[in-house]
C-alpha cells in the first residue's frame, strides 16, 4: 500500500454515531521502589472505543497493561494522562459519589475469580440486592426482587428463587461466575468490564460463558470490554481486537481482520503461540522469549528485543499506530511504516 | 511389558473425611514405557493430581490408596518404607509442582536449593555439585550467573525451568509434571513445553504431564490419558484421540475450544457440572451431561473397551 494511503489513525469508529466509551491517550505510571523510586508505565497513550452493542477484546501477556486499561476505565485508579469519555461525557471528571455510583452501575466489572469475587458469608441474593440498592436507588423493594431474579434467570441460573437463596460455597466455579455475571446485569449496564472472566473455569464451561455475553451483547445490546490473555476466546465473541505489548496498544482492528492479517510481529508471535486442537501442524513458533519489564522504558519499540524484523530506527523511534487497511491500525515502523 | 518403567494397576485413591468418602481415584490403569511422555488431562476435580500424587507417594491423609499397586522400575513404591522412598525419590523421579514459587524456597538461592538435592541424595564434593548444576541451568537455557540469584529476582518463566533444572539434577527415568505452565501466558507456556519435549527427546526420560488443558499437550505427548470423575475415560495415543476422540467427553472436551483456524462456529461446550466425588453415581459418571447417554448408561459404571489404537469407558463401543 502507498504511503499516501496510511492515514495516522486510532479509532476505526463509523462516524454516525458516537462511540459508547471512547479513551483517548490513557496513561498510568506507578512509582515503584520508595523515595528513589522508577516510574512503571503500566499503560502508556492508549486510545479506542468501544461502541454500543459490541465486544472489543484487549489481549496480551500479563503485564501488557490490559487489566489496568480496565481498571482505569472502571475509575479504580486515576489515570496519569489521558481521558475517558463514557457516552460522551468524562469519566475522569467524576466527584460526586451519586455520579460514581450511578455511572459503576452503567460500566460494572466482572471479575477474573469467581472464588474471591463474592462475598462468601452473604447469600447470592444479599449481592445482588446490595448492588440494587446502590446502583439502582430509586427501586421499590419489590421491584428489586423481580431484578435479582430477572438477572439471575438471564444468565442461566434459575429456579431464581432457589439461587438467591444459596451461598457462594454452593454453587460451582461456573455458576459462581453466573452469579458474578447476574450482578453486573442487574444494573442494566451498557457496558460491561470483564477482565479475565473465564480464564479460572474449566474448558467445558468456558464456553457456555462466552456464548452468555454473545447473547447479551446480541438481545439486551450490552457492550463488553473483554480483557484476556487467550486469543482464541477472543475472535470467539468479539468483533473487534486490541493486542497490547508491555503497555502499549500495537494492533488493533476488526477482528477477522486482525487474525487472518496480523501485521504486527507481536501479533503473529501470539498467534503462533495459541494450543490450538486444530492447529496446522506446519504452524511452530521459534524462540519466544521473555516480556520487558516496563520500567522508564525510553524511547523505541518495547518488542524490539524479541522482534525478529527489527530496524535500526525501531531502537531510536517509538512506532506510532497507522492505519494498514480500513479499521485496521498497527504500530510497527517494518510492517505499518 | 519390559520397556516400561512404570505400571499403575487398579489404583483406587480416596479421602475420608468427616463428610463421607470421596473416591478421587477409581481403578486407574496404564503403563509408562521408558522415555514416554503421557499427558493426563480432566478437569479440575477430575482425580488427575491425586493420581499424580499417588504415583509419587506425596499423598497426605485423610487421601490414601485403598487398593491397586504402583510399579516402578520393578518396585512397588506403595509398600516402600520412608527411608527406602527416600532413595528413589529424586535419584530416580522427580516432580515439577504447579506453582514454582510457592515450591522453591524464597530464602535461598537456585545455587543453594540445588545443592541441598544433590547433598541428600549422597553428592558430597562441592566441585561436581557446581559443575552438575552449571549443567542443568545451560540444558533448559538460563545463564549460570542465576545460580546466585533468589526466587522472586526470576521470572516466572525462568522459575519454571529452574524447577524443571532441579529435577534433572540427578538424571532421573521419570519426571512428573503438576500443570508446570498453567500459571504462565500462552507465549512463555509454548516455548516451555517445546523446551521440555526437546530435553526429553535428548536425555531420554519418561513424562506424565498433568493439565486441564487439552490442547496445550496435543502436540507434545505420545499417548493421552482422559480423566473423568476419578476414571479414565479414554486412553491412547495422542494423534488418534485428537483426531477420532471417541467418548462422549473427549467429543465435548475438544468441541470446547475456540479455535483461531477456519470459519468461526458456534460452540456449545458441555452442560452442566461434574458429579460429586462423595455421592457418585452407579451408573457411567458422565451419564447426566452425555448427549448420547442410553438407558444403560445408568445401570453400572463401563468397562474401557479397545477401539482402535485406544481404550475407551463407553457402552458405546460394547460390541466393537
């Protein structure tokens, strides 16, 4: 493709409408090592969206920064630089608590183990009704009741009544994560964070935990944000990827696209990576090496160390994302330059 | 079998507890020829590190082996007493636990805790027990100068290997393997299992490699155990089973996984849950979430049944 055509672009939002979560330059360091401390740069100048009624998957290696992309998102932590625009207003500027409860109830996160994300001396029923009774304030009781059980049934838990009723001791791993599901629908949430939601399951239920988001994206049009380190999961139900690297957003595009075209080198390290039943047996990936620790990283590409393709600008110049086709962006200066 | 070097027969491993028996393990079979790597997957619950740890002698009350023998190099290990164990164990298998920082000793060096293996299986001089350790850090890839490192200064990829590097110290015949990668990222998990397919291929020691992860030994192990509610459900070389799975489960088990190959479909996993351990039904364990479940099924629990290059625990294949 002629360079003319590469448009520096992030975003590959249709325009007509405005996107339901757009982040745009998210930054967050850490000080780590006390007074003479470094700077850990957990996300740096991060920018997508996130439009309604679909899943946009972040993958990467622990430590890319994915959980922490959501945890910024989720107003865990306040971000160093950048902003996030949640239907079009800033998350960043959020103080009041009425404001925060109310927009945790639209953006709720599921969490990555269903074992410590319940409250193991309350019944199913006390967290959801809790959750109810912040998020939800203006319900009547009886309406909260019919919600619980309306969330519980929704995912697949049902009689509800009799769930409601039951500890989280009770129920196994997969209907634990349910129930952490159930809660973060009884918000009538417009987009869900999910880091890691299936990654503690067993292979058998997995699946039946992502065909439950395609579901929900599909009829109730609830947006995720589907954070996980498992490419495969991802092009399962999502219709857009991010692959991040040691921070940094290196690809990004429709995710058909990205899988059968992967242009960055990392991409394609991850893609030769996955255990996959049905893999070609031609498919090996060489030596992998290790992920950097992002620790005041300087200035050039963080995968020139394992980058089979690197150029001597790749050690000088930090890659910015370009587009490589439509909706389809990688920072890479050999494959996107 | 002469080759083999290790013959698990009839193993029946159980936990009392207040609460009841849970048959974790129910007349399981198999044998282990010299430098065989077997993979044995299930799900969590499923009995498969019970099995592993029966056949290294770790098991703890309340879990113990209630029936059936294990054999190893012509012994049967479950009738040998601490200190003849003691002599086995290490020199001649050794185990790789799950969680390498939990198992390593965050107190000492890699330099020390090797030293502390070699010295309790009687070697003394402090120039072999350099030069061996130098050795084993080379043959899974990590520089001798982290010899003087501690745990926590390794990552955890590299603490992986300094394990796997621990139990090659005295070239034993068997090395068992507790899901070594589950805590690893997919990239640092696949050039692990490469490295540990190519030192057994070189030193010639036999695997059994346990994981929840089908697809992570599919192109590494010879043979594949399936594991299901304390049984073996099927049994046989690892390209036949992934090519023609044949139990019900192992269907369900690989119709599981997305795949980032060919047209996207849609998947339907498995429903439902495991039964209990402590209240398992008469009939075939798998028989309330099998698609194909007959009558039978509920009658008493299958016989495994030679199909092909495999054994199956299915009335499917009654008559084959």
């Amino acid at each position: 493709m002629p360079l003319a055509e590469r448009k520096s672009v992030v975003c590959c939002t249709k325009m007509t409408e405005p996107p339901l979560l757009q982040i745009i330059g998210l930054t967050k360091h850490f000080r780590v090592g006390g007074v003479f401390g470094r700077t850990l740069h957990a996300v740096d100048d991060a920018s997508l969206t996130v439009n309604a009624g679909e899943i946009v998957a972040v993958v990467g290696e622990s430590g890319s920064g994915k959980s922490t992309l959501a945890r910024l998102v989720a107003k865990v932590f306040k971000p160093t630089a950048g902003e996030i625009l949640f239907e079009g207003r800033s998350v960043t500027a959020i103080r009041s608590r009425r404001d925060l409860l109310a927009y945790r109830g639209k953006v709720p996160m599921v969490f990555q183990d269903p074992f410590a994300s319940l409250n193991s001396v309350h019944k199913i029923g006390y967290s959801l009704r809790r959750g109810l009774q912040l998020h939800r304030a203006s319900l009547s009781p009886a309406e909260r009741e019919a919600a619980a059980q309306a969330a519980l049934e929704a995912v697949g838990l049902s009689p509800a009544e009799k769930n409601l009723e039951k500890y989280p001791h009770e129920l196994s791993g997969g209907q634990r994560q349910r129930a952490g599901f159930a809660q973060a629908l009884s918000l009538q949430p417009k987009l869900v964070l999910a880091d890691e939601p299936v990654s503690m399951l067993d292979v058998s239920i997995r699946i039946g935990l992502l065909n439950l988001m395609a579901r929900l994206c599909a009829e109730e049009k609830i947006s995720f944000l589907y954070i996980t380190h498992d490419i495969a999961s991802a092009r399962y139900v999502s219709q857009r990827i991010v692959v991040m690297y040691a921070g940094k957003i290196v690809e990004m595009g429709v995710t058909e696209d990205v899988l059968r075209r992967p242009a960055h080198p990392y991409t394609r390290l991850l893609l030769s990576a996955v255990p996959d039943p049905k893999a070609p047996l031609g498919v090996d990936a060489g030596e992998m090496g290790e992920p950097p620790l992002v620790i005041e990283p300087g200035e050039g590409c963080r995968f020139l160390r394992r980058c089979p393709i690197a150029l001597g600008v790749c050690g000088r110049v930090t890659p910015a994302l370009r587009e490589v086709a439509a909706g389809h962006a990688a920072a890479c200066h050999v494959t996107a330059g | 079998m002469s080759d083999a070097i290790l013959e698990v027969s009839g193993l029946r491993v159980e936990y009392r507890t207040a609460g009841g028996t849970a048959l974790a393990v129910d007349d399981v079979s198999f044998s282990l020829a010299r430098g065989e790597f077997l993979g044995i997957v299930g799900e969590s619950g499923c009995g498969k590190s019970t099995l592993l740890f029966a056949i290294a002698q770790l098991l703890a009350p309340p879990a113990a082996v209630t029936a059936g023998t294990v054999t190893f190099m012509g012994k049967n290990i479950a009738a040998l007493n601490a200190s003849a164990l003691r002599a086995v164990r290490w020199r001649d298998f050794a185990v790789v636990m799950q969680s390498a920082m939990n198992a390593l000793n965050p107190v000492k060096t890699v330099a020390a805790q090797f030293a502390d293996a070699m010295r309790a299986h009687g070697v003394g001089s402090v120039s072999e027990i350099t030069s061996r350790s130098r050795e084993v850090l080379a043959l899974v890839g990590i520089d001798s100068a982290h010899l003087k490192s501690f745990p926590h200064q390794l990552s955890g990829g590299m603490r992986q290997r300094v394990m796997i590097a621990m139990a090659l110290l005295l070239s034993p015949e068997l090395i068992v393997m507790d899901e070594p990668t589950s805590a690893l990222d997919v990239v640092a998990q696949r050039s692990l299992m490469v490295q540990i397919r190519e030192l057994q291929k070189r030193l010639g020691f036999a695997v059994i490699f346990v994981t929840h992860d089908m697809s992570l030994v599919g192109r590494f192990s010879d043979r594949l155990a399936v594991m299901y509610a304390g049984t073996v459900v099927e049994i046989g070389p690892t390209r036949e089973i992934f090519e023609t799975p044949r139990h019900p489960y192992t269907q369900g088990l690989l119709d599981s996984f997305p795949s980032i190959y060919g047209p996207k479909v849609k998947l339907a996993g498995i429903p439902g849950a495991p039964p209990n351990l402590a209240d398992l039904p008469a009939g075939c364990r798998f028989e309330m979430r099998c698609s194909k479940a007959l009558k039978t099924c509920r009658d008493a629990v299958p016989e495994l049944h030679a199909v092909g290059g495999t054994q199956v625990r299915c009335v499917l294949y009654e008559n084959d």
